[in-house]
C-alpha cells in the first residue's frame, strides 16, 4: 500500500521510478516533487473549477523536455494524467513562420516572439478546459534541415498540463517603457544595432502572448545562475546528440537560435522580472536556480543578487 499523505506518495512514487534520465535528483526534489503536490491538490481540493494548467519557463538547454518527461512518468505512476508540452510545438506552419520573421537580425525562421500558433492553442485550451480531449500539434526540429516542421497531432485524455518555454511568462514592456530603457541602455549592452532596432518588434509580438499566461494557474521557473549558461548546456546537448547518431545543425545554426533566445527578449528586460511578483504576467508559485551542472538550488536563497542580474552559483 502507498503512503497515505501526498508528501510521502509522492516520495514513495519517485523511489519506485527508476532511471528517470538526465534530471538530477535535486532537481526532481526541489521542483518537480512540488509541481506534482501542486496539480494533484488543484484536482482534489473539492473547490476546484477548471482543470489547472502550469507554466514552465526555463532557458535553452536547461534540461525542460527531460524534466517533462520525468513528470510525465511520476504522474502516471501517481495516478494522476498529465500532459507535459513544449510551447515550440505551437510553432507556426513553416510559410507563416518565415514571412513574420523575414529579415531578422539572428537569420533564424523560428524561436523568437511571434513565431507561435496562438489562435490555435487558445482554441484547444478552451475545448481541453471545457471537458474534452487535449489535442495539439507536433514539431519535428530536424525537419528541412533544423528549420523544423509540423509532424502530426497529439491527443490525449489530460486532467492536468504544464507548458514549457523560454518565454513563458514573459511580459511585454510596451512602446513607452521600452523606448526608455533603449534610450538608456540598461541591459542592453550585449545587442548589437540590428538586434536593438528589432526589439520594439519582439516586444509587440510578445503582448500577443498576454493571453495565454492568462489561462495559467501559475508560474514555475527554472533560472540559470549566470546567463551565459544556457549556450554551453545547448551546444553540449547537441554534441551528445551528435555521439548518439543524431544532431542536425552546425556551430552557426546553433549560435543563432541560443541568441535569438537571449537577444530577442534581453534577460535584465524580460527573464529577470518574472522573480518579481508585480512584474510577471503569471505569479510566480516555485522556482530554482541551476548551476552550471543543471543542479537545482532553491531560487529564495540568491534573490537579491538576481536583483542585480548576478550570481554567486557556478
């Protein structure tokens, strides 16, 4: 027989699980444990009014998909359906895509603000909220080349889901707000000029987004320690890949899609933020800041130096 408490279920259920892949163990303890407590008390709390939807934000090469994965499983093993899915399913068809993002400074045709099917995930969220079966896009990233594709449709019977994304959360600054912060500078001194004359245009297409966090129950947030992070964990996962048989882009391809990701929402303007309550478009429930080894550490403890877009983790 299982534990009784949800504390001790879920303990006893990650115990029982086995190889649950490249997540480190701090990291299912600190984060993933809570989010499966979390949803579970949202579908048992005898008040609750629609199936609860999570948001997942964390960076580039951060270890979300092997984190849904492991949730997935623990889930099932708990008894409890969850879907676990990535905002880049969401992209749109590969005609849409590359006439919004003609011309950019990171010559990518996917990854920044805009490149998202919202209409059509707002359409099957309703219809998943409203009963019936969760039903959403596939994409296939080694498709045409590492531009990537849609590659069918996955349905499901969820009672409970979490989407996972690097912009997750991530609020639009608007014309006034951002003009002043272009103006000075502040967090900007990475971006190069054709980079800085497109942020305006990121940030309109980021509003669209507001939307979707509104259909969120909450924020949970994986934070890099130092912001260069994110391009080794991504180029060592494609070297993994390439060891493996597979991996599809070259030095260059990789470089543009790690800096789309920091230089089309700078982290001082729009990551650093969701740390502050007022200041995300989701409230924030969890987090954790992870060193360079994707070891998990509570986010509380370095808030102040997150304050000042620093770290003492590495």
């Amino acid at each position: 027989m299982p534990p009784t408490s949800a504390t001790d279920a879920w303990d006893s259920w990650l115990e029982q699980a086995g190889d649950l892949g490249p997540v480190h163990p701090s990291l299912l303890r600190l984060l993933a444990l809570p989010m499966l407590r979390r949803l579970q008390d949202s579908l048992h709390s005898g008040t609750a009014t629609r199936r609860p939807l999570l948001a997942l934000n964390g960076p580039v090469g951060a270890g979300k998909t092997s984190l849904g994965r492991a949730l997935e499983r623990l889930a099932a093993l708990g008894g409890l359906r969850l879907a676990v899915v990535s905002i880049d399913d969401l992209y749109l068809p590969a005609p849409q895509r590359h006439a919004r993002l003609a011309g950019n400074p990171f010559g990518v045709s996917r990854v920044p603000p805009g490149s998202h099917d919202l209409p059509l995930l707002m359409e099957e969220l309703a219809l998943w909220r409203a009963g019936g079966t969760l039903r959403l896009p596939r994409f296939d990233k080694t498709l045409a080349g590492g531009e990537g594709g849609r590659s069918g449709w996955r349905e499901e019977s969820a009672e409970a889901l979490v989407i996972e994304g690097w912009l997750m959360g991530c609020r639009a600054l608007g014309p006034e707000a951002l003009g002043e912060r272009l103006q000075s500078g502040a967090g900007l001194e990475d971006l190069n000029e054709p980079e800085l004359r497109w942020l305006p245009r990121w940030d309109r297409h980021l509003a669209a987004y507001a939307e979707l966090w509104g259909a969120c129950d909450g924020l949970w947030l994986l934070r890099p320690a130092r912001w260069g992070l994110p391009r080794r964990w991504r180029f060592q996962a494609e070297a993994r890949q390439r060891r493996a048989g597979g991996g599809w882009l070259n030095g260059s391809q990789l470089d543009n899609l790690v800096r789309a990701t920091l230089h089309s929402l700078p982290p001082e303007l729009y990551q650093d933020p969701l740390v502050e309550p007022t200041r995300s478009g989701i409230a924030l429930e969890r987090g954790v800041i992870l060193d360079r080894r994707r070891r998990a550490h509570p986010l509380g403890v370095q808030l102040s130096s997150l304050a000042s877009g620093s770290s003492a983790i590495g």
